[in-house]
C-alpha cells in the first residue's frame, strides 16, 4: 500500500493539515488501515523535500496546511495511470513458513496446515458478516469501505484454496522423503541466484 501516493492524491483534491488528511485516508479506505499522526507528518515531510508537496497558511488554531506542487499533481497522475507491479519473489510468512516447515524433519506438516486452516476460515467468516457502521449506507464512504473488505475476502478465500493445494501436494510425498538435513557444503560468499518469476512461470508449464 502506498500512503505517499494515497496522501498526495488526496492533496490534489485541496490543502490539507495533518489530521485532516489521517480523517480523509480513513474516510476513502474504510478505516481498514489506520495511520498514525507521525506516519502522516514524516511522509509530508519526504514529499516536501521532493519537491511534491509545500507548507502553505496556519489557520487560527495552528494547522499548517500542506498545498500539493505541479510536480506532486503529475506523480498523483502517473500512479492513477499504471498498474500496481506485484513483487517478483515473495515474502509471504505463511507461505515461507510452510515451505521450510515441510522441509524440517519430524515436522507435522498436516497439523500446521489444520491450524492455519481454522484460522483463515474464522477470519473469513468475521469478513462475510462484517457490516458497514457509518452514518449513510448509500455513500461513496460505504462503497470504499465495501470495496476493501471485498478484496480481504477474495484474498482469505485464496488462502483458504492454497492450504488446500499444498495439503494435496504434501500427502503425495512420504515425510521422509522430503526432509533436508543440515548441508555439509560451505556457501559461497555473496548473495544466491535469484529465480526471477517468468523462469518460475516457463519452468510451470
């Protein structure tokens, strides 16, 4: 999630202080991801040193208001316009967890993947009943609200579908076979080979 992007978009709707502009992320993601007051000041800063933002009036009660630049309003344009670019290699816990968990031996794989199961299933179910608790149910703050959680659940349901594959996959190789004991072999220095993920893809098919 980018809250460099998120607050400049905002910021090109009009000034804005910084709790005004913690209220409006709120107001435009459901409140799903709250921010903190430091968080917000310490981007405005970084964008204020780009050049993408500037301090502009302090109001009667101290608010400094920040005022987007030409510059910021491009960058607000250029991230509408493209594509999010999903990481190439993963950094999932529950994924690494797995996969190492699967590697180590005496290690009840099946328990594990039970467990997190349960877990995934409960928060889908919270999900599936979760119910908007603004003042109007027809508004565009009802609708970013619904929105967000609807890509919660289609990601909780995912996960729910993956632990079933890498259940199926684990029952079709005895536990012994697929234990690794610690390597004889000295690493070399330096980092290892990256697998790019179109190797991954053509290696597949």
């Amino acid at each position: 999630m980018s809250v460099r992007q998120s607050l400049l978009a905002i910021l090109d709707q009009g000034p804005c202080y910084g709790y005004q502009l913690r209220a409006e992320f709120d107001r435009r993601t459901g409140s799903t991801w709250p921010l903190n007051v430091g968080q917000i000041y310490n981007t405005l800063d970084r964008l204020d040193r780009d050049g993408l933002v500037e301090k502009r009036d302090i109001d009667e009660h101290g608010h400094v208001y920040w005022q987007i630049t030409h510059s910021g309003s491009a960058e607000v344009r250029e991230w509408l316009a493209s594509p999010v670019q999903r990481s190439q290699g993963t950094r999932d816990e529950l994924a690494i967890k797995l996969a190492v968990a699967a590697t180590l031996p005496g290690v009840a794989v099946a328990d594990i993947i039970q467990t997190q199961r349960r877990a995934s299933l409960a928060q889908l179910q919270e999900l599936n009943r979760a119910k908007y608790a603004g003042a109007n149910p027809d508004g565009p703050e009802e609708l970013a609200w619904s929105l967000v959680v609807d890509s919660m659940i289609f990601a909780a349901e995912a996960e729910v579908r993956w632990l079933d594959h890498t259940e199926q996959r684990l029952a079709l190789h005895p536990d012994h076979a697929m234990a690794l004991e610690l390597s004889t072999d000295k690493p070399k220095r330096g980092r290892p080979v990256r697998v790019e993920a179109s190797a991954v893809a053509e290696s597949a098919r």
